[in-house]
C-alpha cells in the first residue's frame, strides 16, 4: 500500500529517487541530471535557441544559460549566432558531446528500468497520460 497518498509528496519522492539514481550512474561522467536533460535535447534535435531549449527541459533562461555555460567549459557544446538573426544563439554539440550519446542513454535506460520494473506496460501508458494531465493543469 501507500505510504502516503498525497500526489504532492508521492511525485517528490519519485523525482527525489530519480536524482539520486542519475546523481550515482553520471557522477563518473561529472554530467548533472539537469546537463543530461539538456544534452539529451540537443541529441533530438542539434541547433536549438535558448528558449527552445528552455521551454524544452522546463528551465528558466537563466537556469539554462548557467547549465550551458559548463556544458561549453566542458567543450560538449558551442554556442552560435543564428544566420538570420545576429541576436539569436543557438546551441550545438560538439563531437564530445554527441559521442557521450551512447553510454549516458544506456545509464538512462538502466535507472528508468530499475524505477518502472513492477509496472505492466499498460500501466505505464495510463500513468504516462496521467502526469502529463497533472502537468499540462499546473501550467494554465
């Protein structure tokens, strides 16, 4: 049974087990959850603007400005000025960055296995539509 059944606590609990498991797997890697997040963006789709990228992990500008500052340091990625509009900045991947695709997905796949081993896949489908509804109302 549930420990608890407040919505509040169990999704907290869930994102706290998560960071824990992404914090012990990438630590080797000195990748964050949050780098991972944005990284793993970049791999879909490489030149992304700044506030694609934001939009697209859930980060404030600042936040994402701050994550690709150490990415660039780390020289997993570059900023560019955007062809048509000098003002715009957009955000590629190195060779190093796109060649870490491989190893962190697997870390990925492992820690999110490990997390829904218990769960039938239509279960899986239900509470995918279910955060996703959770999320969708807290942003209006």
């Amino acid at each position: 049974m549930l420990k608890d059944e407040n919505i509040g606590f169990l999704i907290g609990r869930v994102r706290r087990g998560l960071r824990r498991e992404f914090d012990n797997k990438f630590t080797h890697k000195d990748i964050t959850p949050a780098q991972y997040d944005l990284i793993s963006r970049l791999w879909r789709k490489d030149g992304l603007y700044m506030t694609e990228l934001s939009k697209g992990i859930y980060k404030d500008g600042p936040t994402v400005t701050g994550l690709v500052d150490r990415l660039e340091k780390k020289k997993l990625l570059v900023r560019k000025k955007d062809n048509k509009d000098r003002r715009a900045i957009r955000i590629f991947l190195t060779k190093k960055g796109k060649d870490l695709k491989g190893e962190l997905s697997k870390l990925a796949d492992e820690i999110l296995k490990k997390a829904i081993r218990d769960i039938a896949p239509h279960e899986m489908d239900k509470l995918k539509i279910l955060l996703n509804t959770i999320g969708t109302n807290l942003e209006k």
